[in-house]
C-alpha cells in the first residue's frame, strides 16, 4: 500500500494484505446516501479488454482508493476478511449502493473477465439526464456532466481540467500517448491523479441530482440501470452500438414523461431504450454547494 502524499487522500492497494483493511471498512460504512463511487480505468474495456484500474472513493472519508486489478487479477474481487466481506461480494450486494456513471461497459469487462454480476448500482449517466430539457441529440458524457453540473469552484474545476489534460498525454493515441501506460508499474503519478479527480466529483454530482425528479422517476432509473446491468452481460451486447449514442429531441422526450405518467414506458413499436434517456440539457435549479448532504426523502437508493 503507497500513499500518493499526506494531503492527496489517494491509496494505490496492490497487494492482498493492503486490501483487507479496506475491505473491513467498507462494512461499517453507511448506505444513506451512499458511501462507495466507482469507476474502471482500462485498456478497451469490456468483455475484449482488460480492467487496470479500480478507482473506489468512500465519501465520508473523502479517501479514494486505486486498486490495482493489474497486479492482482482476480485476486482484487476474490481477497476475503474473517467476517466474509470481498470486493466480489460488495459489487454484488443488492443492499450496499455502488454509485457509477454509466455502468454497461464497466459490468460488460466486471460480468465477462471476473464472473462478477453487478447490482446495486446507481447510474449518474441516467440520474442526471431524467430533469434535463432541451434538444441534445447525443448521450452525457462525463467530462459534460462534471463542466455543466459539478458545484465545485473555478479554481478547483481548471484544476480538474488540467489534471484531466495531463493524464490524457500518456495514454491517449491522439495526443501521442499509448493506452498500455496504463498498465505499466508503479503507476505514473500524472495516472494517478487522473484516475482520482473524476470518481471524487462523482459524489457532488450525485447530491446535485438527487435532489431532482419524482418518486416515480426515481424508480424508473433503477429499474433501467438494472435494465443496462442485463443487457451488458448478454452474449450480444455491443458496446460500440449507436443506441448509446444519440439521444432524443423533445417530442420523445414528451412520450416518456406521459408514459411515466401512466408508469409505463413506451414506443411505438417497442420499448425505448435506456440510452436515450441521458443527453439532455440540465435545469436551472439554482446553486448547490458541492458537498451539500443528501436527506433521506433525497434517496435514490
């Protein structure tokens, strides 16, 4: 175990006997709002590529943790304490909230490399796109999500920006990196913080969101994230498909609120899918401080 500095709040665990301590943590943990925000670093990731990065950050400690599924294979999902608790076991738990931001292909390379069937998850990607408007034709992406809707300062949103920048000259092919720096060892410290600033936003975006749309649209988010959890894992998901692409301008959008409405989602022909529920402009809902608690009546979980 290797801490990054004393002010970084970032653990590189790369060896079974660093990873138990945290896995007796996670049990103690709370579930209201959710503790535990998720997100893969890879090389082509999914059922064809191969996970080199585990990015876990606890919110109530603000400690991020990169387990390094490189060097331990299936060891990082398989390590178990006295009390029964792995990383498999916490992935799968119905009961424990995961928070990730658009779970199909992190379940497709988790479900097809390590057998491991997500559940409990919840899907920022579909969380922030159920009170947007507007005419946007393609899916949210991540990078969009966090400029557009993260209540952090100026300040700290260029310095994510710029880290983000940093971490891409290594292994992005067009900026003259190589993705297999990925899994080069000890891991850079550019990689590093660029792992951690994303996944540590990802619990402001969640109190930003969660304080938007109905019961009955927060339901209908849950049942699509395990909607996206089945579909990942069927011997023909695609995860190039265009249907996770585009979106939906706003007379579909205006089909599914009424068909929410009646609690049933529909198209003419046959269900919509999942996908186009993200990409759609965000409301102004005014300012939110992005370390506002989430209240219980705010759960999505």
């Amino acid at each position: 175990m290797s801490n990054i500095s004393p002010k970084s709040n970032i653990t590189v665990i790369d060896s079974e006997e660093s990873l138990l301590p945290l896995l007796d943590s996670i049990a103690s943990l709370a579930i209201k709002p959710p503790s535990l925000y998720i997100n893969l670093e890879e090389i082509a990731l999914g059922r064809h590529g191969s996970i080199s990065i585990l990015s876990l950050h606890i919110a109530p400690t603000k400690e991020t943790y990169l387990i390094d599924i490189h060097t331990l294979q299936g060891a990082a999902f398989s390590t178990t304490t006295t009390s029964g608790t792995s990383l498999k076991s916490v992935l799968e738990s119905p009961t424990i909230p995961k928070v990730v931001f658009d779970i199909q292909n992190e379940s497709d390379a988790l479900f097809n490399l390590f057998q491991i069937s997500v559940d409990g998850i919840i899907d920022l990607q579909l969380m922030g796109s159920v009170t947007k408007s507007g005419s946007v034709k393609f899916a949210a992406v991540l990078a969009g999500c966090i400029e557009r809707d993260s209540r952090i300062d100026v300040r700290q949103k260029n310095r994510w920006r710029h880290a983000k920048e940093d971490g891409q000259r290594f292994f992005a092919p067009e900026m003259g990196g190589r993705f297999d720096i990925l899994n080069e060892r000890p891991i850079k410290p550019e990689i590093i913080q660029y792992c951690q600033l994303d996944v540590a936003l990802f619990p402001g975006l969640y109190n930003t969101y969660a304080r938007q749309g109905s019961d009955r649209e927060r339901h209908r988010i849950l049942e699509q994230t395990k909607l996206r959890v089945k579909r990942s894992q069927s011997p023909h998901y695609d995860k190039h498909s265009m249907s996770k692409v585009f979106g939906w301008d706003d007379g579909y959008k205006s089909k599914l609120i009424e068909s929410w409405i009646g609690g049933i989602v529909v198209e003419v022909g046959g269900p919509i899918p999942d996908e186009h529920l993200a990409g759609m402009r965000l409301q102004d809902h005014g300012h939110f401080s992005d370390n506002m608690d989430v209240s219980d009546e705010d759960e999505w979980f």
